[in-house]
C-alpha cells in the first residue's frame, strides 16, 4: 500500500437484484439472497430493477438517482455522525437539487472545490461554505474580496505562504472592508511510517510549528477560522484486508495526538478558541467522531454510494449504504451469442488507473465488461449469462466507481421515488445543466 486515496482493489461484490433490462419494462425482481448482504434486504432494493424501468421514455444514456436510497443514504451518514455536524462535499453530488436535499436533510454547509462554485453557492443563499482545495484562481478571489456577503460566508482553504499572498494581493486590490477574509489551514493527515508515506498528497503543514509559523503570516485583514485534517487512507480506504484494519487503526491514533497538538498550538497562538476543525469523510464518520476535538465531519460520496465505497465494514449498529445512482444504457447490437452492446458507457473515474475505476454491470444480474475493449467511448460490449436473453433496444444498468464525477457527464438526472407500482419519474440538472464547470 503506497500513496492511497481510494485503492483499486476495493471492490467487493455488492449486492445484484434480477431484473430485466427489457423493452416491455422489467421482468423479475427477485432479489439474489446469497448475493445480498442482510442490511440490504431489509431496504427497498428488491424492487429496484423495476424502479428504474419507470425512467425507460427517458432516452440513454440517461443517469438515475434513487431518491429514496440518497434520503435513506442522507439519513444513515447522519446517525453515524451521532450529532456531530455533517458537511456536504459537492465534489461528490455535482446535482444542486440533490447538494439542497442534503441540506435540508440536516446537513451542515457544504464543502466545495472551486471557489467559483462557492462563490455561486453564496448566490443561492448558503451562508457557510468551506473550501476543500486552495485557490489560486484570482478572478475568483478579486470577487470574492469584492462582496462582504461572500466574505462572512466563505472559508478558503490555505496551507502556503503562497496562498495568503495571493490572498494578500486580491485584499490590497478591493476596496477596504470591515469584514475579514476567513481562511482554514490543510493539515497533512497521512501516517508516516519511515518513508512510507499512507494518506494523500496534500498540505506541507504537518505539526503544530508549521501550523503557528503560517498563521504569524497572516495579513489583519485575514482571520483563521480552524483546520482540517483529511485522512483519505482512513475515510477513503475501504476495509479489504485485517492489514488495512491495522492501519486505520494506527492512523487514527496518531491523528488523534498530532490533532489535538496542532489545535492547541494554534489556540495558544491566537488566543482564542478555533471554530472549526474539519475531518473525515464517508468512510471514518464515527471513527472521526470519536475526536472530541473535531467539531464537523465531512461527507458526500456516501449519499450516492458508488461502487469505491462497497467494501467498508459496517461498524455495530451501523446500516449499509445504499447504492443510489445508476448509469443505463440501451443495447444497440448483438455482435456475437452472449455478448451485447450498449451505447456509451466509458465513464472512467479518476484516480490509480485500473478496473476498480470503471463502472460495474449492476442489472440485469450477470453482465461483465470484457477484458479487451472495458467500458468504451460510444460503446460497450457485454457479456455474461444475461446477455442472451437481453434484445436490442433493451436497457442495462450500470453503476459507476466514484459518486459526483459522473455527473459531468450528464446534463441532468432521473430522479425516482417512490415505491414498486406508484414510482414518480422526475428530472434535475447536474451543473452541466446549470451550464457550470468547475473542473
Ligand atoms: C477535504 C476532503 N474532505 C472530505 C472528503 C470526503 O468526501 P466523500 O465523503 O465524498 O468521500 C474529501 C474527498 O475527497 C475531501 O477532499
């Protein structure tokens, strides 16, 4: 295990109900017991198949969410978080509607990536957002300087002498303001064992000097609101292996300690206690809790629940994930007996480049990519038991390996709800369909 974020070898099976991909709507819904772990059956899975059908006028490739999973999803990262404010990673959702219904499920402010996108968020009336990524993007921090709303609203994220002269500059260029620019410092979050190095690459600021050396830089213009440590090889690791168990185990007590360290460090500097110290993700939502000194979470992937996050281990009490977002795709040829293919299909997630990174056959029960072609651009071959039976015309479902990143493929989303025989079929669009970028 090297440099992780999410690994490559994290998928394991996830649940598979039957049901047809057909013309005529679906065919079974019977639910694949030995392939459903127990958590599952109690949800509304074993109709799935049959949910999705109810989008079959909308033309695919077309991107389904399951509205009932993502508010159940909503409901279960909550509990995990036992009180402890939730944030809503953006980058994860990519749909505005759905980044709202997270919201007015309970959770607390959103974390975004593109300080555009959070400057657009303050548009739309969210008054607490918290940048995960530095910004060097100087049209972006010239407006925001510009408008006090966006100043009480924002939090930039830092972790460079760099950073808070960029800022510096854009302050020395805006017209003088009561109202401080509030920024975070990124603290590295990854274990160090010798030379290795497990977490992601991210800040330089790793100890309570480097934290105090930073803030003794910072302009009176500038206030420091709190830290946040992303331990991306404990939230965004899944459990494959009892080594990986141990790790996480180390990790999350030596973040404990370096944690602790570096808030009271700053506190002393500033004198004054920090609003916020920033942790987790989906995957370490009650391990980060149990940090007395954390005093927000995020999380975002979690309410989609893509394939990467299939191989955690549910801690007592906890329920599973639901998978809640499915690509379908039409079969448009019969190139040979047991294999079909679908139109489109070749949306690769980011990260270390291997087959965990592509989207998994899902329904109907028994498709696989092939080895040789994977998931094509305009199109993709499948094979397996369930091809035989599957006609031209017919629709497969596919689910991808990250949540919010396929969204930019998509101009909006099939939203359904609702249960077996009364599912209601609406849209909303992605930020693609708002006509938004934000990388
Ligand atoms: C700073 C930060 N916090 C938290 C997360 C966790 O987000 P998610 O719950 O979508 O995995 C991420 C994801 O990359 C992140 O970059």
């Amino acid at each position: 295990m090297g440099c992780v974020s999410h690994v490559d070898d994290a998928a394991t099976p996830m649940t598979s109900a039957s049901a047809g991909g057909s013309r005529a709507g679906a065919r079974s819904t019977a639910v694949s017991r030995d392939a459903v772990p127990a958590t599952l059956e109690a949800r509304p899975l074993a109709g799935l198949g049959a949910r999705l059908a109810a989008t079959s006028t909308v033309p695919a490739p077309v991107l389904a969410v399951d509205l009932d999973a993502f508010d159940a999803n909503a409901s279960e990262l909550l509990r995990r978080a036992a009180g402890r404010p939730l944030r809503l990673a953006t980058k994860s959702v990519r749909v505005p509607f759905l980044i709202e219904r997270g919201l007015a499920a309970g959770f607390t402010g959103l974390m975004t990536y593109h300080l555009a996108e959070a400057l657009w968020w303050v548009e739309r009336g969210v008054d607490d957002v918290l940048m995960g990524y530095p910004s060097v993007d100087r049209t972006a921090l010239d407006a925001l300087v510009r408008d006090d709303r966006a100043r009480r609203a924002v939090t930039l994220m830092v972790d460079d002498l760099a950073h808070l002269e960029l800022l510096v500059a854009a302050l020395d260029r805006a017209p003088a303001s009561e109202v401080p620019v509030r920024v975070c410092l990124d603290i590295d979050a990854s274990l160090r064992l010798g030379p290795v190095h497990l977490g992601v690459r991210r800040s330089p600021v790793r100890n309570p000097e480097d934290a105090v050396a930073l803030v003794r830089h910072a302009d009176p213009r500038i206030e420091v609101r709190g830290v946040m440590f992303y331990e991306a090889q404990v939230a965004g690791l899944p459990d494959t292996s009892p080594a990986v168990r141990v790790v996480k185990k180390a990790s999350l007590a030596e973040l404990a300690r370096r944690r602790g360290a570096v808030v009271a460090a700053l506190e002393a500097e500033l004198a004054r206690p920090l609003e916020l110290v920033n942790g987790g993700g989906t995957g370490s939502i009650a391990a980060t809790g149990q940090d007395r000194v954390v005093t927000e979470i995020t999380s975002g992937s979690g309410l989609l629940s893509p394939t990467l996050f299939d191989g955690y281990r549910l801690r007592p009490g906890e329920q599973r994930l639901l998978p809640a977002a499915f690509i379908g795709l039409d079969v448009v040829r019969r190139p040979a007996p047991g294999i079909v293919t679908a139109f489109s299909g070749g949306y690769i997630a980011s990260g270390p480049v291997g087959p965990a990174r592509a989207p998994r056959p899902f329904l109907p029960e028994g498709l696989r990519l092939l080895g040789t072609e994977g998931a094509g651009e305009v199109q993709t071959p499948l094979r397996g038991a369930a091809a035989r039976g599957l006609r031209i015309g017919d629709r497969v479902w596919l689910r991808h390996a990250k949540a919010g990143e396929v969204m930019e493929r998509f101009a909006e989303v099939a939203l359904v709800s609702g249960p077996e025989g009364a599912v209601v079929v609406d849209r909303a669009p992605t930020y693609r369909g708002h006509s938004l970028t934000f990388g």
